[in-house]
C-alpha cells in the first residue's frame, strides 16, 4: 500500500503534516508505546513488524546510523530521539559541540562534511532559523553528486532557532489527542512567551493544517506599555488556516486568572521565557521582559485545582509554573514529555519508509526544485 505522502523524505516544518499523516501517526506511535511496555527496556526484544488498522508495517531499522546534531541546549528531544532510534534498532551517533564551527567553518561546508558520513537521518537542532532547510538541501545535492550511490541521510528539524520544531508539536497534537479523544472541537488558550516560542509556532501550523474547528485564545501580557504578543506573521498563519482567535491583553495575574476561569477552555499551552533569544535585541532588558511575562501569566496549583483545563508545556518550565502543579492529573507536560519516544519512532518510521518508497518508484531524483531551496 502507498503510504502517506509526507512530501519529501525530510522533515522540516510542521507544515507537511497532513490530517491523513496525522492519524496514521497516533496509531503507530499508540502501537509503538504498546511495544515498548512489552519490551520493557530491552531493544533486543523489539519486534521487526507491527500492525496498525492498515495491517502490519516494518519497524526495525536495522544497524542503520543516525547523527545527533544538537547546537542548542536539549533535555527532551535528544533523549527521546536517541531512544527512539536505539528501540528501533537503529545506531546513534553524536556530533561533539565543539566541532569545527568554533574555528569558522562555513555551514554548507559543515553540511556537505556531514554528508560525507552517509548518515541514514540527521536529528538536527540549531539556533539559526531555517538551517535544517538548507541542510536538507545540501544533503539531496550531495546525493546527486554521488554517481550510482544511494540518497544519504533524512534530515529532520529538532528545532531551528525561533522558527519551528515540528516534532514536538506533533507529540503535542498526540497528547491532545490522547487527552481529549479528538483532534478537533477544542479551545486553546495560548501564552508565555509568544514571541519567540518556536513550538508555539509550529503547533498552530501543525493546528492549521490537520484540525477542525479550533478556537484560539492569545492571552497577550501587556506591562507599562510593552505587548508581548504573538509575531503578525503567526497572525497571519491562523488567518490563512481559517483558525478563529481572539486576543485578550493581561494587564495583572489577577486577569490572567479570570481568562483561564473561562468555562469554555479545554487547554492552555505556556511556555518558558526565553532570555537567550530576548538578549537578540539590544533594545530591552531580558531580564525585565521575562519577569513581566511571569507575572501576569503564572500558572498556579489553585488555577488547576478551581477549573477542568488541561496545562500543556513543551518544558523546560521555569516560574511560569509553580513546581506544585507538576503531579497534578490536569499538568500534562510530563505526558507530552514522555510521549515524545513513541511519536518520534513513528514518524522516524513514517519517514524511512517514505523514503524507500520514493527511492523505490523513482519519484526523486536529485536535486529536486524545492521554493525554499534558495534559502
Ligand atoms: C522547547 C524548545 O527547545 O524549543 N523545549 C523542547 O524541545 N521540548 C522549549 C524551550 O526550550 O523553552
């Protein structure tokens, strides 16, 4: 049977995820978890076939080696990816942080280098926005260059800076899914830090492209005159997608608390001020910006305990929650955490088995006209 199309064998954006894709992922990452709690810790006893509805597909990756990129700090989706990949029978190896970057070396050199290593797939996380782009790019021209060798390496984006990190909103639509036994009909209150929140981003494209009738609610903190709001190119992604969304400024906690009291909420989606991408602009105290964002918008034990909301964080989490929330049944952000294992092996296999698909019917050839390849 044809797979699902994710497009191209790399996955970079969020974007790509279509509804179809996104079943198909919940119940493979479902058949996934079921796996591991046979496993039990133990990849030797991992099995090479699963069944999903659509009957029974590979799942075993056979010694095939993944490159950990990780240029930015990561607890979460290394450790899930590498788990990921090692479960599945597949190899992991890492890049050391200091590579040879630090003495100036180019990206596009650093990329064809990396090429050059035959990687079957590239986990990489970087702080420039778009580079997993370019490195995709990069890696189908390497391809081409080869006569008679195969495709090398599958990049997928852990996250590129302030743009995206398409995986985790993935896991994110899956607790979701999980949670509420749907994909659509929802209410989301978003906040934090709405400026620079890459998976913020990405969930409301992954949202856009895959769910139905959403309702978005952008709880904005406002302190002595400064908005911390959302980019308009987020605006703009929601209007295209036909999301409703409302903005409502938080001037105090006190607000902050009233909104979330809103009966209608299923959801609130925070995150962590990011004082490392604030210090990007030399016109604002980092450190002034993320105190007011934590004031208004502290998530607190008496919120979760007074309403139904569920309280979804990509973590880490800062004092935009208190520590007290973190066993509450409502905080799913150890759920979301914990479910990024399972989700990432299905769609490392989703994306292998594209690829083979796609080699196989020589829908591919390299190198392929892409909008973005000029980046
Ligand atoms: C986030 C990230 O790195 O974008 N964490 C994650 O990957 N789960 C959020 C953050 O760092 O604040």
């Amino acid at each position: 049977m044809v797979p699902e199309q994710i497009g191209f064998p790399h996955f970079v954006s969020a974007a790509q995820v279509t509804r179809p894709i996104m079943l198909r992922i919940i119940q493979r990452a479902q058949a996934m978890r079921q796996a591991l709690q046979q496993m039990n810790g133990c990849t030797q006893r991992w099995p090479t076939h699963l069944q999903d509805t659509d009957g029974e597909f590979p799942c075993h990756l056979e010694g095939r080696r993944f490159l950990l990129e990780q240029r930015e700090a990561s607890t979460r989706t290394f450790g899930s990816f590498g788990a990921a990949v090692q479960n599945m029978g597949g190899v992991v190896f890492a890049n050391p942080l200091d590579n040879s970057l630090i003495k100036g070396e180019t990206l596009l050199s650093h990329w064809e280098m990396m090429a050059g290593n035959h990687p079957a797939g590239v986990i990489v996380r970087t702080p420039e926005p778009f580079e997993p782009f370019r490195a995709a790019w990069r890696f189908e021209s390497y391809s081409g260059t080869v006569p008679g060798k195969q495709r090398y390496g599958v990049i997928v984006n852990a996250g590129d800076g302030t743009n995206e990190h398409p995986t985790q909103a993935v896991l994110d639509l899956f607790t979701i899914y999980e949670q509420l036994g749907r994909i659509d009909d929802f209410v989301m209150l978003i906040t934090g830090d709405l400026g620079w929140s890459r998976t913020i981003n990405s969930l409301l494209l992954l949202i856009g492209n895959v769910c139905e009738r959403v309702r978005i609610k952008i709880a904005v903190p406002v302190v002595g005159g400064t908005s911390y709001g959302p980019p308009a190119t987020v605006l703009q992604r929601l209007a295209a997608a036909g999301i409703s969304y409302t903005l409502i400024e938080i001037p105090d906690h006190a607000t902050f608390e009233r909104v979330v009291r809103e009966p209608e909420i299923d959801i609130v989606y925070t995150t962590r001020p990011q004082e490392e991408r604030y210090k990007a602009d030399p016109t604002r105290d980092p450190k002034k910006m993320v105190a007011d964002i934590v004031a208004c918008t502290r998530f607190t034990l008496e919120m979760l305990n007074q309403g139904r909301v569920l309280l979804f964080h990509p973590l880490p989490h800062t004092d935009e929650v208190d520590n007290g929330c973190d066993r509450h049944p409502q905080a799913m952000y150890f759920r979301q955490a914990s479910n990024g294992v399972p989700v990432r092996m299905a769609l490392i296999q989703l994306i292998m088995l594209e690829l083979e698909f796609l080699l196989a019917h020589g829908l591919l050839v390299p190198p392929f006209d892409l909008g973005w390849a000029a980046l």
